[in-house]
C-alpha cells in the first residue's frame, strides 16, 4: 500500500469530536469518577490492590510509601507518581475520609493543608477496614483484566465488603462530569442496607430513619433537611456546614468564642488568619485575640472578646464572613454500568447490594466447584483404600506414570482427577491415610456442598449471607456519629452594632459632594478641613459611626449612608466624592441637606419644597434604604424642568406652621397638616401661585416660639415674628413690606429661638461662608426695613442663610 492510499480527508470538527470523544470516555470511566459499586476511582483501586499483592497489610510492619508508589506506577498506573502518592495521602488522612483506607507512619499533612512528606520518607499499608474491601479476591469473585501492558491482571472493581461510595465519599472532576459524595457514617449505612435487603420496595423516608444524612469525619453541623431529601432523591442538593462553637465566659466579665470543629475542608490556618484579620482591619468590633490552641487532645480555635462586645453578633457575623460556615452541594455522581449518573441514595444502597449479592454467587460458585473438586478426591481416595493392595499392584505392574494412571482408570473406573491423586499420592501416605478422616472430610465436604447449591439456589439464603456479613462488618467497624444535623438552616442577620467600633467621629459633607469621617483627635490637630475654594460643607458634626445620614440634593435625590461607610480619613483630606460609589449622579448636582438619626426607628416626615413652589410631605420610612443603596440614589421628590429642590426640613410632629419665602419678598405660611402626604416619586402640590419671574428661595418649619430672620442678597437683614404672618389660603400670599437697596432681593430666611442669641451663617453664590451672630430682642414688623447689613464681597450675593455649623467639644 503506499503512503498516498493511508492519507484520509477528514474534516477537523470530526476528527476534534472523535479525538475528544475517547479522551472524555477514558477521563471519565478511568480517571476522575467512582464506581457505584466499591466507591474507588481508578487510582486508589490500583493502589489497594498493589499492596495486597505486596502483602502491605495490617498485620504486618510499615513499607516505605515509595515502594507502593513504584509497583502502583509500575504495574498498573502509568501516569506520574506524584498522582499516585497523592491519591494514597489522601485516603490516608482521617480529616477527608470517615474511614481511611491506608494506614501511614509519618508526615501525611495536616488538617492546615500542610504538605505531607516526601514518599521516601513515610511509611505505608493497608488499614483494617481496606482489607475487607480485598478480602474474596482470590476467588474469582471479580472480573479480572489485563493491564497497561498486558503483562499481569488487575481487578475491575474491588469485592468490597464495605459500603465505600457512602462511608468515604468521593470528589472529582472530568470532562463534562463532576462528583461530590459527602462521606457517611458505616453504622448507619450499613443499617440501611440490611433493611433495604429485607424491604426492596423501602421509601426514601424509610431509609431516612437510619441514614439522616453525611457525617463528615471533621464533625461540625450540618443544616437545611430539605436539602439532604434532594440529594438524596436526585443526587443534587444544598445544606449549609458550620462549625461546632461555644460561647464561655471569662475572668473579669469577658467571653471567648471556642471552635472545636470545622466544617469539612475547611483549611484551619487559613480560617485563622481570616478571623484575625478581621480582628486586625476592625470589621467587626470587640475581638482581641485570636488563637490557634489545637493540641493532640483535639481542635480548639479561641477568639477572646472585649468585655462589652456582643458575642452573639459576632459569631453570627463570623458564620456570615468566613469559613465557620460553608455551603455544600452534593452532586452524587458515580459510574454504573460504565456510564456515569446521578445516584440517590436508595439507587445507592441497592446497587452496593446488587453488587455483593453477584460477588457471594460468584465466590460460592468457585468454592462450590472446589469443593467438588475435592470430594472427587476424597471419594477416589475412600475408594482405593478399599482395594489398597489390588491398586498397588496394578501401579507396580505398570510401565510409567501414565500407564498406571490409565490402568487405574480403565480396571477400577477411577475418574481421570482421581486416578491423577492416586499416582502423585506418596507411598509414605498410604500407610497413615484414615479412611475414618477421609470420610469426616466427604461428609464436611458433602454439607458445604448443599449449603453452596443452597445459597446458588434460593434467594433467602444469599441474602442470609449477604445479611450477617454486614452485620459482622457493623460490629467490627462501627462508630458514633460525628457530625450533628439541624432540619432548618438558620438565618444569619448581621448585628450592625458588631461590625463598627461604637465611637463618636467627626463628619463632614460638602456643597460638591465630598463626604469624610475623622477621628476628634485628627480634626483638632489641624485648621486644614481639605475644602477647595468653590466648596464649604453643607454638614459639620460630630456624630456616633453607627448613625445613619440621610444626603439630599438639588435635584431631588436621596443618598443614604450610615457614618461607619464613609472614607475615613485624616481632616486635611477633602475625603470621597458621592460618585466614586453612587451612579447616575448629574454634573451640576450639589449637596443641600444632611440629617443624621441614631437609628432608623425614629418616625416623621421630610417636607420637601422645590423653587416652583411645589410642596409634600414624604414619610420618613419610605425613604429608608434599599437594599441598592450603596450603587444607587433614590428619589426623594420629583423635579420638573430646570428648577431644582430648595429645602427639605424633617418633622417630628405635625404641630409646625411651614413658612416658605420667594426671591421677590413674598411669604407663605400654612400648617403643616394641609400638606399632603405623597410619595417620593411624586412631585407635590402647589399650595400658592408665584409669578413666573418669581422663585422659591427658602422653607422653614416653625414652632410658636420661634422667630425668624429674613436676609437680601446684598446682606441686608431684619428679625420678624412668624405669627404676624397671616395664614395664606390657595393663591393668597403675604408680601414682606421692605425698603431694599437698588435691585435687592431675599437670599435666605432662617428660623430662631427667642430665648437666646443666634449663631448664623451666610452662605454666598462664590462659597463664602460669613459667620454672624442676631439678637432675637431685635424684632421688627413686617413692614419696617431691613437695617443690619452683613459684609458681603462687590460681585458676590447670599444665596443661602443657616444656623452656624459647629461641634461641639465634649468629653
């Protein structure tokens, strides 16, 4: 043939598909997944039964890991020792499996995922319990095949007595596939099986009574029942592992939280240095020391607690941040049939049965066959007894091994194997053979017989096998249950109060939208408030990490933020814009109002007025935030056209008369009551018709005992009494009377105490922030000018009048 005739056209879409499609079968059936029968990937088969090949058992004295590594890779597993010697660490180390399968003296990790040693330096064999996962493999009870190089066999699945897919588990990943069998406790496995044995038609909510689900070998708790149904219906399920804690009390009225045991998998030194990071960066407030106290009397992670913290929320927000709690996914799937599916738990049970069931029948039937063999002989030898000295005389007479043979059979009809007994017989043996013994070893013989034909032939006897070979595994491997299952997963809300150390900051918002918190020490050490020349803060205050702060802006948007959020910063820092977090905000958007609460149960309502003169009152609660509030502001009222939102003012009772003043000197005072209660996305009602050159330049909420100052663009200023001003009705205003300089206009009115001095501020359209303080003594009507003058720059105008931002030094 030449070479041109070998070339075939094939396109590379079939030729990937083929290549890949044998790549994926072997990865799948020969590398990554288990067997449904013995639960062993094909690696640590190789590696059980290299070694009892090796004869590295129980019962005798430590190998060099090494050793077992090279026969493994050597005769079976051609693919690399490092995988080998993984896979042998492994179902050595008692953290990953219930019930470990190789017996290792010497470093083999740690539960902190510390590497184990070097194969030439720890020792080997097979544990107890492996040896009954090989025990029948003598006896034909398995398919046997040949090996990578055909120069030796190997078994297709282990004879094994133990339920492994369960007991141990199983993890993996192949080509399309994955695998993640929690481990589970052999009593109650076992258990299962032998009533599913006696029960097939058996529900999942019988099995249940006897497997309540995974026990890891870690222990831990294991929540959500519902989620264990699943996996065991479908194979796929969810349930939530946490950490065994306890909470103990301290000398000095402290606590310690003790973790005893970890959810299975966990790394300890990398949860460790989690929990103490959160100690050392302050994420939740009240742990002063985290330490690993693990000892050879077992686990034991001590977080000590400050003496007021709240131990509770702190465990709670630990099970919330890290590791103490984790969520695990089953996805039981396993090979059966050479094909891999998703197994339930009874599909799981019943096909371990199955497979025991064949490997009795397949075992009785060699030892049947054995046994026969041997009664053949027996009875051959009973029958030469009988007639010793006619078969020694035929067998002298003879002229070979062979003619004796067949004189043997042809004169006393001896069976070939028979006669094959009597000419290997040695002579020394005819005179000590008992033909007593030998009848004692043909009736043994002929029991074991009936019995194998028995066991062969009716079901209720394999079974009978079947059940006390479980029973004996039960009772020589049983042990308690490690880990602990809740039906209910519980719900874990994070205490705010834990995260934040519970101390007084200094706040600071601007106009621009710049927003920091410093300690008081920082805000005293310097002048420097890290303001640029076109800001000044909207919000100076000292207030506690835990308030919250709700941020208005001109155009009608709401940010919240509880102080803890904000950049923490030195006070010569301008601190963070709103935007870095908050989207959609508009370039020309400023900041105009900041409240602050202790907390979010305080009730009232914000009223909120626009510069077209459009009012509502929003309740406070449905303004609370959302659960996007860190991306995104909400809307607090809805602005129309290029008019913006002029105040907002919160009150906490609906006895306030509202007192709202326009550009041109016009004042409208109404109660409070006759605003409507809208919602934020609303725009309001307009209680009063103002010109169309005329605007909304102020809004003030006043008690019977206020006063209130009224202040030109140019500086100008008088003190009024509200209560002269008339109650206005729809359409109806009351025009401030004023004598004003040439081409003056109202800048601001602010509400005052009559009962002592007032510290203001003036706040002007270039940033200027001018500080005066008014004498509430100093009233004047509605009709007289305005008198005191504040300095203001030539080209600058008051926009805005408040009470002076201060804070206040205490303790």
């Amino acid at each position: 043939m030449t070479d041109e005739s070998r070339i075939q056209e094939l396109s590379l879409e079939d030729v990937m598909g083929e290549r890949f499609g044998r790549y994926s079968k072997y990865i799948i059936q020969e590398r990554a997944l288990p067997d449904i029968r013995d639960g062993l990937k094909p690696v640590q088969r190789r590696i059980l039964f290299a070694m009892n090949e090796d004869g590295n058992t129980y019962q005798h004295a430590y190998r060099k890991s090494a050793k077992a590594v090279g026969n493994v890779m050597g005769n079976y597993h051609p693919h690399g020792d490092s995988s080998i010697y993984d896979a042998l660490v492994r179902m050595s180390q008692n953290w990953k499996m219930r019930e470990p399968l190789i017996d290792m003296n010497g470093n083999n990790g740690s539960i902190d995922n510390d590497p184990p040693a070097a194969m030439r330096y720890t020792e080997a064999r097979l544990s107890m319990i492996a040896g009954d996962m090989l025990t029948d493999l003598d006896q034909q009870a398995v398919d046997m095949v040949l090996n990578f190089d055909d120069t030796r066999y190997e078994p297709t699945v282990l004879p094994s007595r133990i339920p492994n897919l369960l007991v141990n588990g199983a993890s993996g990943i192949s080509a399309g596939y994955a695998t993640e069998i929690p481990p589970h406790n052999l009593g109650e496995v076992i258990n299962a099986l032998i009533y599913l044995l006696s029960h097939p038609a058996a529900s999942l909510e019988d099995l249940m009574k006897y497997v309540s689900g995974p026990d890891f070998p870690t222990g831990g708790i294991i929540q959500g029942l519902d989620g264990i149904k699943n996996a065991y219906t479908t194979g796929r399920g969810k349930v939530y592992l946490r950490a065994k804690t306890e909470i103990k009390q301290l000398r000095a009225g402290k606590k310690q939280i003790e973790i005893t045991e970890l959810p299975y998998e966990v790394n300890k030194s990398e949860l460790v240095a989690r929990i103490d990071e959160i100690r050392l960066n302050k994420d939740v407030n009240g742990i002063t020391e985290v330490r690993d106290d693990t000892s050879r009397e077992g686990l034991l992670i001590a977080i000590e607690l400050s003496k007021d913290a709240n131990a509770e929320g702190i465990l709670d927000y630990l099970f919330k941040k890290t590791d103490l709690q984790i969520a695990y996914n089953f996805n039981m799937t396993a090979i059966n049939k050479q094909r891999p599916v998703s197994v339930g738990l009874k599909q799981a049970l019943s096909a371990f049965l199955d497979f025991r069931k064949e490997v009795i029948r397949r075992r009785t039937e060699f030892e049947l066959k054995k046994a026969q063999a041997r009664q053949e002989i027996v009875e051959g030898l009973i029958k030469m007894l009988s007639i010793l000295d006619e078969v020694v005389a035929t067998i002298r007479g003879s002229e070979s091994r062979k003619n004796a043979k067949e004189n043997l059979i042809k004169k006393f009809q001896f069976s070939d194997p028979q006669a094959e007994a009597i000419v290997t017989l040695q002579l020394y043996r005819l005179t000590n053979t008992d033909v007593v013994a030998l009848q004692n070893e043909h009736d043994r013989l002929t029991k074991q017989i009936s019995e194998f034909n028995s066991i062969l032939k009716e079901t209720k006897e394999l079974n009978k096998v079947l059940r006390n070979e479980l029973k004996e595994i039960e009772k020589k491997y049983s042990n308690p249950r490690r880990s602990q299952i809740q039906t209910e997963v519980s719900q874990l809300k994070i205490d705010t109060a834990v995260m934040i150390a519970n101390e007084d900051v200094i706040v600071q918002i601007t106009k621009n939208g710049y927003a920091k918190r410093a300690s008081f020490r920082s805000y005293k050490a310097t002048d420097d408030n890290g303001l640029t020349d076109d800001d000044y803060p909207v919000y100076l205050a000292k207030v506690n990490t835990l308030s919250s702060l709700f941020i208005f802006t001109n155009k009608g948007n709401l940010i919240y933020r509880q102080v803890y959020e904000l950049a923490d910063t030195k006070w010569k820092d301008v601190g963070e814009h709103l935007s870095q977090e908050i989207s959609g905000l508009a370039e020309d958007e400023i900041v105009i109002k900041v409240f602050d609460f202790k907390d979010l149960k305080q009730t009232g309502t914000f009223v909120f007025t626009s510069s077209d003169a459009f009012v509502k009152q929003v309740d406070k609660n449905a303004l609370n935030p959302t659960k996007y509030y860190k991306k995104r502001a909400s809307k607090a009222i809805a602005i129309k056209g290029k008019n913006v939102l002029v105040s907002v003012a919160f009150a906490a009772s609906q006895n306030h008369l509202v007192v709202m003043a326009t550009q041109k000197g016009y004042l409208y005072k109404f109660p409070i009551g006759e605003i409507a209660l809208m919602t934020a996305k609303s725009s309001g009602a307009k209680p009063a018709k103002i010109s169309k050159k005329d605007r909304i330049v102020s809004m003030d909420l006043i008690d019977s005992e206020d006063l209130m100052v009224l202040m030109s663009d140019r500086g100008h200023s008088k003190i009024i009494n509200p209560l002269e001003i008339p109650i206005s009705t729809v359409n109806s205003v009351q025009k401030a009377e004023t004598i004003f300089m040439a081409d003056e206009i109202i800048g601001g009115t602010q509400a005052i105490s009559r009962s002592k001095k007032s510290e203001l501020q003036a706040i002007t359209n270039d940033n200027q922030v001018i500080d005066f303080s008014v004498n509430p003594n100093n009233i004047s009507g509605l009709d007289d000018e305005f008198k005191r003058k504040v300095k203001v720059n030539k080209n600058s105008m008051i926009v805005k009048v408040r009470l002076k931002q201060e804070v206040i030094e205490n303790g």
